[in-house]
C-alpha cells in the first residue's frame, strides 16, 4: 500500500511540475531585430533607428536595426517574410516593399499581402523638391521653365523603381511637362553624396532636407495643397501653380506571417506609446515625419489604400523596372 501510495503521489507531483517546465520563456527573451530594406543614413534607417532605441529601454531585451539593401529592397523584405514568426525579425516597410514591387515585377519571393503581419503604421511625410545649388531656379516654376528648356539635361536621384520619390518625380513630370533621367540609389544616404557633389541635381525627397538646413542644397517647394508644419517656411506646390499632386512618403512596421496575437498586440501597443513620447515626435519631426500610430487594422486598411493609389499611377504612368 504505501508503495503504491508513494508511486501516486509521485506522479502527481511530476504532473504538476509539467507546466513549468514546458512553459516558455515570456517574449522576448533575446535581443529583436528590425530589418531595414535600404541602406544606412536618411530618415527611413533613422526613424528604424529612433525606434530600436526607445523600445529598448522599454522591453527588458536590446533592440537593433540590421540594414538590408539590395534589390529595390526585395532582399530585406524578403528576409523578413522568410524570418520565423516570433517576434524576434521586424522589418520597416516603405511605398516601395510594401505597395509598388508588386506592381513593377511579375514574380516576387514572397506575397506582399499574404506573407506579412501588421504590427503598425509608424510615420509620414510629405514630399519636397530639393536641388543642387547649381540648378538656376529659387522657386518651382523657374525650375520648371528651365527643366523645359533643357530636357533630359537635369537627373533625379531616388531610392529606387517604384518608391514613393520615383513615383512622386513621374507624376510631377507627367503634370508640368518635363522630362528628367532618373538615377536610382539603394538609399537616399548614398544618394545624397551625389546630389551634394553635382553628379545628380534633383530629389524628390524627405531626407535632404537636412542639407538645405546647412545651406548646402536648395529646396523650392513641398509636394501637395499645404505647407509642412516641420516645415513652414517652405512654400507648397499648389501655392506656385501645381496642384493635384497626391503622393506622399510612409513607415510602417511588419512581422513574418502568423506572428502570435498577443505579441502582436504587445509589440503595437508598445510603438504606439514610443509614438506618443514628445521627445521622439520632436526627433521625427525634425526628419520631416509627423508620428502616425494606430492599430494593425489601421495599417492594413491604409495598405489596402495605398497599394490601390500606387498601382494606379504606376500603370497611368507605365512606369516599368529598368534592370
């Protein structure tokens, strides 16, 4: 009797002792990475970069950025989409990743809307015409009138086929009749190196609004009906005569497919406090992003929207990839 008594008792005890040991550590329990599609420097890699280092005073593990470029920013995404769902690989989206590709190429390593989880809508910008202090134009319709009268002559540099400051050059071209050649970097930190040397004259971008600051480029305008509050010195396009011109530049932040519900929530809940921080959304704003936010529904539902938009303007204008 007290044998088996003592063998009950035993495997009761194992029983009991079976959850804790199959119970996994509370996430996260390792250092995160958010993977960036383009190269180090500009404000999508700073915004990354911002983020990584408040969330990492807030979760008891580091968060890092890990730059990914390469092409037009299909190898960092698609590391991210093959990455395991456990919320140790995040990846920052931009017009380009998670709206345009699937417009310019037939084929993708992974399904831009099927192989993503949404975590949050982080930031957006408007866009500003920025110029080499060669270009003789102080507002945009000069610019236009010489751009005019010399087709061809002026190259734009962007972050690539089917980002938000291609798309944003195209339709800007299309609307006011010029034509410039386009020269694509795997980020505008590289970009801007060429653009303060000379070699490429024009960019349609957020990021460079830092070196018009140091008196080192000009800028003659910011894409869209109204002036930027980061900005408000800078006269809008519809201001100087162009109107209707409807793009602009986003953040967002994604998962692998299937991430689990409650690390979902926890991660959107935690970006959304960071957005609220007055301090990151002074240091976004000096990027030239307003602080966005919001749930993962939200995202989705601006992806839904943007992806229509883009693709839209991606066939009206037949914009195509160049290899």
């Amino acid at each position: 009797m007290r044998s088996a008594l003592r063998v009950t008792l035993l495997v009761a005890a194992s029983l009991l002792a079976t959850p804790a040991f199959a119970q996994q550590p509370s996430w996260p329990a390792r250092p995160v990475q958010i993977v960036v599609p383009l190269a180090a420097g500009g404000t999508a890699d700073g915004t990354a970069r911002v983020l990584a280092e408040r969330l990492s005073t807030m979760w008891p593990q580091r968060v890092y950025v890990e730059n990914k470029p390469g092409g037009n920013t299909i190898i960092g995404t698609d590391a991210v989409a093959k990455a395991k769902p456990d919320g140790y690989t995040l990846g920052l989206g931009i017009i380009t990743s998670q709206a345009a590709n699937q417009f310019l190429f037939n084929e993708l390593p992974y399904d831009t809307e099927r192989d993503f989880t949404p975590l949050a809508l982080l930031a957006i910008s408007p866009i500003f015409l920025i110029v080499h202090p060669s270009v003789p134009a102080s507002n945009l319709q000069e610019f236009i009138a010489y751009a005019k009268s010399n087709p061809d002559k002026l190259s734009y540099a962007t972050t690539g086929y089917g980002s938000s400051f291609h798309i944003a050059t195209e339709q800007f071209m299309t609307r006011v009749g010029i034509q410039m050649v386009h020269v694509p970097y795997k980020g505008m930190g590289v970009a801007v190196v060429d653009l303060l040397a000379g070699t490429v004259q024009v960019a349609l971008d957020v990021s460079t609004m830092a070196q018009v600051r140091q008196g080192k480029l000009k800028v003659l305008g910011v894409v869209g009906d109204k002036r930027f509050e980061g900005a408000p010195s800078v006269p809008s396009f519809a201001e100087q005569g162009v109107t209707g011109l409807e793009v602009s530049t986003w953040l967002s932040l994604h998962a692998p497919a299937h991430l689990d519900r409650d690390i979902q929530r926890r991660i959107n809940a935690d970006v959304n406090r960071v957005l609220k921080v007055p301090d990151v959304r002074q240091k976004l704003l000096a990027m030239n992003y307003v602080a966005a936010g919001g749930s993962p529904e939200d995202l989705t539902a601006f992806l839904v929207s943007e992806r229509k938009k883009i693709g839209g303007i991606i066939k009206a204008r037949n914009i195509k990839l160049q290899q």
